[in-house]
C-alpha cells in the first residue's frame, strides 16, 4: 500500500472522528440557544430538534481544506475551485436562523454558481466551437448545479437521508474513480475524503431518529459540491457525468418526479410539503427503513450500473435509461400506494 493509500485512510478517519465532535458541540450550542425546527403539519418530524447541524461536516471541512493547503497536499488551484461552495454554508446557516427570503438564497446560490463556473469553464473541451455553443454549455453546467444545489434541499425532509445519499454517491464516485487513476493521484481526491469521513461523522447523531438535522447549511453545501465535483470529475475524464447522474437517481427521480407533478397541479413548488415519494413511504415504514432502503438501492444497483457504464463506453443513455427506469416505477408505485 503506498503513502497516498495511507494518507488517505487517515485523513478519513480523522475527518469522521472531527466531524462527529464538532456536531456533537454544535448540538450542545443548538439546545443551550433554543435552534431548534419546530415541527408544523409539513414536518415528518414529531419533536423540536436542533437545526443547522451542517456546521459539524462544513467546519471540519473548511478546516481540513486548510490544512491540505498548507501541507501542500492539495494545489491552490483546486482548492480555490472549491472554496466559494462555503459561503453556500453561510448563506444556509444564516436562512436556518432566520428565514431569508427566497430572492436572497437564489441571488447567493447563482453568485456562488458563476464565481464557480468562471473558474471551471466547462465550455474548454469544445476546440474551436463556435462562441454560442460554448455559451449553450456553460448556461447547461450553471443551470445543472443550480438544480442539485436546490434538489439536496428539497430532499433533506427525514432522518438520515441526505447525509446518507452524499454517502452514497460521492463514496461510490470516489471508489470508480480510484479505479481508474493511478495511486499516486490519489492526493487529488483528498478534499473528497475530507467531507466524506465528516458528513459520515454527522450521520452518526442525525441517525433515526436524529438528534440534530443538517439543515440548509449543510443540504446547500453538499448539493452544490456534488454538483461542482461530477463536472470537474467529467471535465477531467476521471468518470462519466452519465455515472454521476446515475449514481444521484434516488434524489434526481424522486425530486424531479415531485417538482413536475406539483408544477401540473398548479401548487407553489417553493412551499415546504410532504409529497415526496420518500416521505409517504416515511409516514408508513418510519424513516430507518426508508433510508436503509435508499442504501440498498445505491448498492445493490445504481452502483453496479454506473460501474458497467464505465466499462461499455457507447452505452451511456441506454444504461442510465435502466438504471432509472426501476426508479420510475417506485415512485408510481408509492404514490398510487400511500
């Protein structure tokens, strides 16, 4: 095993170990000032609990990013691609508190989005294209993040589940990628494994039932850095966007199968509800089940998809085809169910 392999399980373990203490502290501040979600007819919660717990994995974070740049474990250049998505964090925290209006949270997000995309500038792969063509792909990146930054947001509605699904998908993508690049580029991930081990150390006090919940500090963040890593990751040709969406299907199906059927009913698709697919099945099988059941769905198939996507090239859409079209039927299945 070379040093990077090492370094990497360290930093995983040190990462889980911090994470898990700072959310632990935060818990202590939270019930000391009274920063608790209240529960209304909306919530699937039945008991006030502290909110804003994402400041546990995003301080560990921010930390841990720091200290891989003064290690010189990370280049500044990556480290700075990635820096703007905690401001997202701050914006979060500040709206968990506060209830910022919706302008001001999308303005922050589109800000952070632009600031992110000057940088990745995920039109440098069409050569000699013509300036409209670049312009076409960069809106298609912005609106791309801006879409997973809010569907992490919407989906954070029970115990463990958005925890869980960055779990799920950035470990899996993590793993496909190691499969591919040579260990000693392994230190190019390390940011990755630095959020990984936190947000698995949050999980453990936002477990159901959870003693803290992430809130939109925490949701925001790791939308937007899901988001941002599977279009450096794609740009990088370190793994398929195919894989990455395939990888996030539990949350993409079940938020955009939401937001349509919502958006035909004429209902306010910014209200707080709980229509999600996820959330009937939480009022009839209890969170836990629902959320081990989102484990097994990643493991025991959208991981496997997205591994044999990597392997058939040409295949991509009609492999992300069936790796949804199973998705599909649960969510028709739920709803004509609960």
């Amino acid at each position: 095993m070379q040093k990077e392999s090492v370094m990497m399980l360290c930093i995983l373990i040190a990462a889980g170990l911090a994470g898990c203490f700072v959310t632990w502290s935060y818990l202590r501040f939270a019930l000391k000032k009274q920063i608790l979600d209240i529960p209304n007819n909306r919530s699937s919660h039945s008991t006030p609990t502290p909110s804003g717990g994402g400041v546990g994995f995003v301080l560990t974070l921010a930390v841990g990013m720091m200290v891989l740049l003064i290690s010189g474990l990370v280049e500044s250049g990556q480290l700075l691609l990635y820096a703007p998505l905690l401001s997202l964090a701050l914006v979060g925290y500040l709206d968990d508190r506060h209830q910022l209006p919706i302008f001001w949270r999308l303005l922050a997000q589109v800000l952070v989005v632009l600031i992110v995309l000057a940088s990745l500038n995920p039109g440098t792969f069409l050569i000699d294209a013509p300036l409209i063509l670049v312009l076409l792909v960069t809106f298609v990146a912005g609106f791309y993040m801006l879409w997973l930054i809010n569907l992490f947001n919407f989906m954070d509605g029970i115990d463990g589940i958005a925890s869980v699904q960055l779990i799920m998908v950035l470990g899996g993508a993590l793993v496909l990628i190691m499969l591919k690049i040579p260990e000693q580029d392994y230190s190019d991930i390390f940011m990755h494994i630095i959020l990984l081990g936190a947000v698995a150390g949050f999980m453990l006090w936002n477990w159901a039932p959870a003693k803290i919940f992430m809130g939109d500090t925490g949701s925001l963040l790791l939308g937007a850095w899901i988001a941002l890593a599977s279009l450096e990751t794609a740009q990088r040709e370190w793994l398929s966007i195919y894989s990455w969406i395939i990888l996030m299907g539990v949350f993409i199906t079940d938020a955009s199968y939401t937001l349509l059927s919502r958006l035909l009913a004429g209902e306010n698709f910014y209200q707080a509800h709980r229509s999600h697919a996820y959330q009937r099945a939480s009022r009839v099988y209890g969170h836990r089940f629902v959320v081990v059941s989102v484990i097994a769905i990643n493991i025991l198939w959208l991981f496997p998809v997205a591994c044999l996507l990597e392997y058939c090239k040409g295949w991509e859409l009609a492999l992300t085809f069936l790796a949804y079209l199973p998705l599909l039927l649960i969510q028709i299945v739920i709803r004509k169910a609960m």
